[in-house]
C-alpha cells in the first residue's frame, strides 16, 4: 500500500472511422522505450498470463515494481484483456525516452489511446501505463508535469472535472488536502439519479477494496497485542475450514502478502447465490474456501479477495468480536471516523451514493443501477462505505500516529473498484499532499482523476 506515483487506469473506447483510414502498420521508435512497448504488445496479444507477467518483470522500473507488484499488474492486464481484447497499433503519437503515446485499435474496432510512461535514466523502465476512449482520431496530449504552483493545479483540477462531468464520464467527491487541510473539495453529479439527489462532499461511497487496508491493519493490531503470530497456519483459528491443505499450510502472513494460493470469491458461486444471503465475513466462504489451492503457498503471488475474506474470519476468531465491530472500534473510532460502516444494501442509509454502471452495455446506453451485483454486505476484502472527510481523518491518523501500519509508513495509494465503484486514495508524505477522489461511477472514473490531480500538484 506505498504510495503510488504512477498506477494503470482503463476506459472503454469508442469506434471511430479514423481507425479505417490506417492502411500501413506504423513502426514504433528504436529507443528504449519503444522496445518496451513492442514488447508489452506483443505479450497482451499473446493472450497468455504468463507472458504478461514475464514482460512486467523484465521491463518495469525496479521501485514501480516494489510500487505496485507484479500480481497486481498481471491482475489488472486481465482486466484489460477482458476489455479491449487485442491491440493493433495505429499510429505513434508522441515519443520521447520518457513517454510513448499510441493510438491502438482494439478488437470490436474502436480506438484507444495508451500512454506508457518510463523512468528517466536508462535503460528507460516501465513506470505505468495510462489508457484513454478516443472518439474521431488523435486526442490533445495530457499533461503530465507539475503545475507551477498549487493554484495552477487547482484550476486545473476544476477545469479536468467540469469536463468530465459534463460528458458524463464523472460523479463523486473530490478532495485535495496539504498537510491535512482540505484546498480543494467539491461534489459532482448525482447520488440517487431516480430522485435528482446530488452528490455532496459528506456523501457516503462504496470503497471497493480500500477496505482490504482497514483489514491489515486489524491483523497487525492484533499481532502487536499479542493475540496472533502472523507465523500462524489458517487451522489455528478456523479448525473446520474445508480446504484441510490450506488451513495446514497457509499462514496470515502468506494471505496478507496475496501469497497464500486462495482463489478469489467472484466466480459462479458467487453469480448464482441470491445476494441477500451475503450479510456476515463467515457467509462468504462457502463461495471458496473448499476450493483447491491455486499454487503453493509462499511460491507466488496473486490478488485475492478469498484471502481478505478469510483474515476477516481470523480476525473475528482471534478477538472475539465480529469483524464490524472490530474495525469500527478499533480503527474508525480512533481516526473519528464516525460516517464509515459496511452498511448493509437493503437498509436506509442516509446520504449514500448508489452506483450507476455500463458494465454490460454498449458505451452510448444510459448507466443502470449497480444494485443486482452488489452482496447485502461488504466483507473484510470490500465494499464498506466512506465519506472524503472519514479518508481524511484516516490518513491524519496515519500521520500523526495514532494509528499504525508498517506498510503506510511511506505513504500509500490505495484503489478499489467494481461495477459503479471507483475510489481512491493517495497521500505522499514528501509533498504532504492527500487526494481523495470518490465516485459512484464505474473504474477508472475515481482512479483517473487522482493520478491527473497527483501528477499537477507541485512535487
């Protein structure tokens, strides 16, 4: 959970006649950085995980790698994947040893831009990737340098989001704070478009798996006091888990490190169960838990939220408390973070966000209501509810201590999102910078704008 200078953001493309129009396979720059970009599409259209992983640990840069590990980019290649389906190259907009535009057509036709980004110094590693709709050919380069000064950024900021909302590609919260204090806070869109309510800046959003960071942190607690070892196998405090191999082998270590070879709960069980049924951590691991380990534990790492969804179990197990109670006194309570709760779906919650998405549509039909697709309650791998001003409070405690996470020591970026769910959270200490963007849009909605805002901000 470092905090993350350059992170992969998604958004679906358009069709566009200008892709028709390419007749000649444009050549890529014989640099550094065009080498890692043949590269990189050579393995995405390869289709194979493998592939993808392998070129993630021959072409990143060392600290984007320590940044955001491979896993997670593989994880977020998949994504993609799903997306755009393959990649031709159509044009080279923009190259120099620090940043390679491309304008990509994508599998249905439609054209996509990708910004890859690299280190400075040679030989030029991977920082990140940004990928951008285009709709009718080559759009206006982003900016991708610090403002001036904080104002400059701050207009910017305004002028990005106004666009955005007024296509529609934006609803949520927005909150810049230095050194704590807000500089920039505004809401946008609605929060219950049926009944025109508005977003406000104290509205309540879904955090996807921010809440995965309110989990570790528990486990440490819990470790500091004494009432876990992370050294510990599954079996110690879940003696009837069904995968018996697991609960011997996997430790609470191996699951906070995503090593621990559990799968995820999203799958068929998870689309057949009747979401109501999804009210308590324990409800989840019947989607799961008897399921064959994916790999030896320690051997490698993969995002799970299986193993998220089991550390809220021993976390129930080794307190003594349900895992909602836990967090809300042991973390929310002392942060002040009293608008913070995995609020149940079918309750009535007061000025709560509901989420609008196009997951399963084509791009130009209305957003519908996420609500189908959501379990009646988030779990210890995601889904509990925020405001901007609770994440404040959350990344004050951080740094003034009153709250401890070895992994936050450095600062943190931290994203979740599903279908209607985007949030994200970045906070750099050296620049004492925090933004906190919310939306109840689908991803990359939130996660696009921090990393616009974070890049403008001066460093």
């Amino acid at each position: 959970m470092r905090f993350v200078t350059v992170a992969l953001f998604l958004l679906a493309a358009s069709f566009s006649a200008f892709g028709r129009q390419q007749e000649i396979q444009p050549a890529l720059p014989a640099t550094d950085a065009g080498n890692h970009v043949a590269a990189y599409l050579q393995a995405f259209n390869s289709s194979d995980g493998n592939a993808m992983r392998e070129f993630f640990l021959l072409h990143t840069a060392n600290d984007a790698l320590q940044q955001t590990p491979v896993e997670q980019r593989v994880s977020r290649f998949r994504q993609m994947k799903q997306r755009l389906g393959s990649l031709k190259l159509m044009k080279v907009l923009n190259s120099s040893p620090t940043l390679v535009s491309a304008l990509l057509q994508r599998k249905d036709g439609g054209l996509v831009q990708l910004d890859y980004e690299f280190e400075p110094n040679p030989p030029h590693g991977l920082l990140g990737i940004r990928v951008q709709d285009v709709e009718g050919g080559q759009r206006e380069q982003p900016n991708v340098q610090p403002k001036a000064n904080e104002a400059q950024a701050l207009d910017a900021a305004g002028s990005l989001l106004d666009s955005l909302v007024k296509a529609d590609e934006f609803s949520g919260v927005v909150l810049v704070a230095k050194n704590g204090t807000p500089v920039f806070e505004k809401a946008y869109g609605f929060a219950d478009r049926d009944h025109k309510k508005a977003n406000r800046i104290d509205t309540k959003f879904n955090l996807g798996s921010i809440n995965k960071s309110f989990t570790a942190m528990a486990i440490q607690q819990l470790a500091s006091s004494g009432k876990l070892s992370l050294k510990d196998p599954i079996g110690k405090y879940l003696p009837e888990y069904p995968n018996k191999i697991a609960a011997k082998k996997v430790t609470i270590q191996h699951l906070l490190d995503m090593a621990s070879g559990i799968g995820d709960f999203f799958g068929e069980r998870f689309q057949a169960i009747q979401k109501e049924q999804l009210r308590s951590i324990k409800s989840y691991l019947p989607l799961f838990a008897d399921k064959p380990l994916e790999f030896e534990p320690g051997t490698k790492r993969r995002y799970s939220n299986g193993g998220f969804v089991v550390l809220g179990a021993i976390i129930e197990k080794a307190s003594g408390q349900d895992y909602y109670t836990y967090v809300r006194e042991h973390i929310f309570a002392p942060a002040g973070m009293s608008e913070t709760e995995s609020f149940e779906k079918d309750k009535e919650v007061t000025n709560r966000a509901l989420g609008y998405t196009r997951e399963g549509s084509a791009a130009n039909e209305m957003r519908q209501s996420n609500y189908s697709t959501l379990p009646a309650r988030g779990s210890s791998a995601g889904g509990g509810y925020s405001t901007a001003h609770d994440l404040l409070k959350y990344v004050r405690a951080l740094q003034e201590r009153k709250l401890v996470s070895r992994e936050a020591e450095g600062g943190f970026g931290i994203a979740g999102g599903s279908p209607g769910v985007n949030a994200c959270v970045e906070w750099n200490p050296k620049n004492t910078y925090a933004v906190i963007v919310l939306s109840n849009y689908d991803p990359p909605s939130a996660e696009n704008v921090a990393r616009q805002i974070g890049l403008w901000l001066p460093r």
